[in-house]
C-alpha cells in the first residue's frame, strides 16, 4: 500500500532567513505542530525544524531557522506505507517531506495521518506487543529539579505522573520548555539588545529596556523547586495491555495525545507507556520477524551506502561468533561542519547488544560509507577478541546472568 492517501500539503513554511523567536513563536502557537518546512534558494526544499530540535538546547531569538534545520529522508507519493514509517522512526521525525521526480516538494506525509490510513490493520497487535515496559514515573509532589534530572539522565522525553498506583497526569520535555519560557520572560525586565515587533533591530535611541533581567536568576532557582502537579498535563488517559492497536490509536486522536499509559487492567497500577513511535514501529515488522534487528539513525547521511549493505555487514559480525546471540543493532551517523571536496565528515557509532555483552565501535571518516567501515573494523575486532577469551561453560552461565543486567539496563536507558 502506497502513502498516496496520506499525503496532505497543509503544513507550514518559512524562509531560512527567519529568526528563531518566530519559529518558536509559531509552535507555541500550535501545540501539535512537530516540525516546519524550510525554503532554501530558488524556492527549493530546503529542509525541516523540529519541535524537538528547538526545544534541545538553547537558541538565540535572533539565530536564523538555518542554524537548527535538518535533512529528514524524503519520499516520493508511491511509497509503501511500511518503508515511511521506518525512516520515520530511524529519522526521528514525524513528518516526511513527499517530493516528486524532479525534487519538488509536493506535500507532506504525518505521522497520525500515515497511521490513520491504516487503522483498520493495526488492529492485528494489541498493547501488550508494542509498549515500552518499566518507565520510569514521578510523583505529583516531585519536585521540577528532580523531573529535569531524570530526563536528561534517562533520555526520556516524557514521564508518566504516579500518585500512588494511579496515573494522574504526563510531564514532558516540550511541558518543561513551555512553562519556563512562559514564567521566565515575566520575570526578564528588557535587554541591552532590544528589538522591534517583528524582531529587527534597533537603534540605541530607540531602545526601552527596564532594568535588564530582574529576578530571573533568582526565579530559575524557585522554579527547580516548584512541584510537578504545577506543570504536568492532565487527565493522563490509559489503556489495558489486551487492546488493539487501533483502539489505542483511536483513543490518542480523540484525546489529541501522543501516549498513552499502560495499565495491566483497568484501575490497575501503570507498568509502561505506548507511544505514536511505538504504533510507527509496529507497521515496520512483518509476519516472518519481531523488531529488526538492526537500526539505523541518521539515514539521510547515507550516500553509496545502503541501509542493506549496513545490515549484511552487521551479520557477517554476528556470523563469526556463533555462540553468539544478537539482541539488537545501533548504528548512527552524524555529520560534522567539516568537509573535504564536498564530503561531510561523518562519525559512525556502532553498537552491538547480546547475550555475550555489548559491543561498540567508532569510526569517524569523510563520507558516511568509509565511516561505517572503520566503525565496524572496530567491532569486528572487539567481537574476536571476545570470542578468544571465551570461558568454560560453567563461567560463561556466569557471564551470561551479568549479561541480563547490562541489556535491562540498556532497555530502560534507550526508551524515549
């Protein structure tokens, strides 16, 4: 099935000119807004921002969308459904840009909208298949400092709020980045780099700052302390282990949420979350295999390099250590500002998680093919060596019970 159905060209758009404190301004204004296409020259597709990438650090007002945007893999309107969402979900995003032959852009596809069309099929998984067991939770009276920690410890961009053994309510990153935002600028008095109404510059005459930033340093401090229940989403809405993905689909529009808690019954005590990210995972498996094995981050980094070509090398490593089991693959590119003849520099990191233990390499070369090389050298090498120091059967089964440890702790550190 092709995405034809699915692609829609509402979406919004600016100029690579275009400030940051417009864009922010612009998700502020549209809660469900997750990312916003970019001009380039000529009129040409330029790329996206994201919600997410905004929120991730900290950027000027002034800095220009040019600085944050990012070169999502693009997709034509005869795509399989199934192909869109993994490069959704190796993406990162939830909107692909729809281009035609020439590269024009001719409209986008969503992730709810690509999952709407399929609905009735979702149906063949319930909960209990796709969910994301042993999230972390907080309760209502934890303080902001605590919830900040967490999420950048964990990686998490969301966390269930507990109050007892009933979900109450959601905090999430985007929850975070608003409410300081919004409390932060009350407290802020003006600046030395005062700006008109559509944030140009002004002259020095022209200014009308108050005092500069006020209570702001000491405001931050109060916030950390503040509790969670001052700044969680709420009602939180759950969702039974036994029901279909298409209920649990249906539940997400009609409440215009992206998770859901999951409850092993109802009333009963959470025991994870399902996500828009999950339900796109779940159109990637097919009936022959559970999750692949192998996942790929940063695919639009991808030259000569296919995504199969990845995949065979990674099971040539599995191959020569047949004692070996292999749990899962990441490999993920990411691109330096530095070139040479036209060729960005690229690192690769490559990890292998197993029932011998983790495996990791790094590579880091012009070109994303020439880095996976090296990053899989590295491996390779690491996998041998293992294999050589293989102990006797009864210290393997020793090895094998730490094992379980460090892929649960994995497991619990990788969910987002």
């Amino acid at each position: 099935m092709d995405i034809n159905d699915a692609v829609t060209t509402d979406y919004v758009d600016v100029n690579p000119g275009t400030r940051l404190g417009k864009i922010r301004g612009l998700f502020d204004g549209d809660q469900n807004l997750k990312a916003i296409v970019v001009w380039g020259e000529s009129d040409k597709f330029a790329g996206i921002v994201t919600r997410k990438d905004l929120v991730s650090s900290h950027h000027d007002p002034q800095e220009k969308v040019q600085s944050v945007v990012r070169h999502p893999p693009t997709v034509t309107r005869d795509e399989d459904v199934r192909e869109t969402a993994r490069l959704m979900v190796e993406g990162q995003v939830k909107m692909l840009p729809v281009l035609d032959d020439d590269e024009v852009l001719r409209g986008v596809v969503n992730a709810k909208d690509l999952l709407a069309m399929v609905q009735d099929n979702l149906g063949a998984l319930d909960v209990s298949d796709v969910y994301t067991e042993n999230v972390m939770s907080v309760a209502p009276d934890t303080v902001l400092g605590e919830v900040i920690h967490t999420i950048r410890t964990h990686r998490f961009t969301r966390l269930p709020v507990v109050d007892d053994t009933d979900a109450v309510g959601m905090i999430s990153l985007y929850d975070l980045v608003d409410f300081t935002t919004r409390k932060m600028s009350k407290e802020q008095g003006g600046n030395n780099n005062a700006t008109d109404s559509f944030e140009g510059e002004v002259s020095k005459s022209q200014q009308r700052t108050h005092g500069g930033w006020g209570e702001r340093s000491g405001f931050q401090a109060r916030m950390t302390d503040l509790p969670v229940r001052d700044v969680m989403s709420t009602p939180c809405e759950t969702i039974p282990l036994d029901v279909g993905l298409d209920e649990a689909f249906e539940k997400m529009q009609d409440h215009d949420y992206s998770s859901l808690v999951v409850v092993p019954e109802e009333f009963g005590t959470p025991v994870g979350i399902v996500t828009i990210t999950d339900l796109l995972e779940a159109l990637t498996w097919t009936g022959e295999e559970e999750r692949a094995d192998v996942q790929v981050y940063g695919v639009d980094l991808l030259d000569v390099l296919s995504r199969e070509e990845i995949a065979d090398r990674i099971d040539g490593i599995d191959g020569k250590y047949r004692e070996m089991d292999l749990l899962e693959a990441n490999v993920r590119f990411h691109k330096h500002k530095e070139q040479m003849r036209g060729s960005p520099l690229v690192r690769c990191t490559i990890r292998l998680f197993t029932d011998e233990g983790l495996f990791s390499g790094t590579g880091e070369e012009y070109g994303a093919g020439p880095a996976f090389k090296d990053a899989a050298e590295t491996v390779e090498r690491n996998v041998l060596d293992q294999k050589q120091r293989t102990s006797p059967r009864h210290q393997k089964e020793q090895e094998r019970e730490r094992t379980v440890n460090l892929v649960e702790w994995w497991a619990a550190t990788e969910t987002s």
